[in-house]
C-alpha cells in the first residue's frame, strides 16, 4: 500500500466497457513523513474518496483485488480513506486536526 493526497478527478466519457461507472481521481504520492513528491497516479476510487482526502491506495496487480475493479484494466486504486497515522509515536497526520 501507498499513501497520498486526492488532488483532482479525471473525467472520460469515451472509455472501455470495463471502466464504465467507474469514478477517476488523482492522488499526489506522499512520502511517510507526509511530504508531498512530485509524483501523481490516476486511481480508480472504490472508497468514496474526495478531493482533499488523504487516502491508501495500491498499484499494479493489487489494484484489481478490490470489489469495484475486479476483472477491471486498472493499475490503481484507492481502498481507504486515512484518518489519521504516526511514525515513530509521533503523529504525522490528523484528518480532524
């Protein structure tokens, strides 16, 4: 699993069968230390995640394992919205905060 940041949305209206209703954002790759890199990945969103959300996702085969993008031609997807996490017992981020 990775983390990151919705940042945006895609929007294709011409696209395979397969991703028909299937809801696109961006996610921002961030570091464990919750620094954003300049690294982005489109994600199909099986969570109802948002923009602004810090969110879990996974990449390449892990990505189809999810209930929404089984059998799907994705190589992310987001599978949890974080509310909070520490490193080290120092808290990191806060949803809430």
């Amino acid at each position: 699993m990775l983390i990151g940041k919705v940042v945006g949305s895609v929007v294709a209206t011409r696209k395979d069968a397969k991703l028909g209703g299937a809801k696109l954002l961006v996610v921002q790759v961030f570091d464990q230390q919750n620094k954003p890199k300049d690294q982005y990945v489109v994600a199909i969103d099986a969570v109802e995640a948002g923009v602004g959300d810090m969110v879990l996702y996974a990449t390449g085969s892990s990505a189809r394992q999810t209930d929404r993008t089984e059998g799907k031609p994705c190589d992310a997807v987001i599978m949890a919205v974080v509310d909070s996490w520490d490193l080290g017992g120092k808290n990191v981020y806060e949803k809430w905060a």
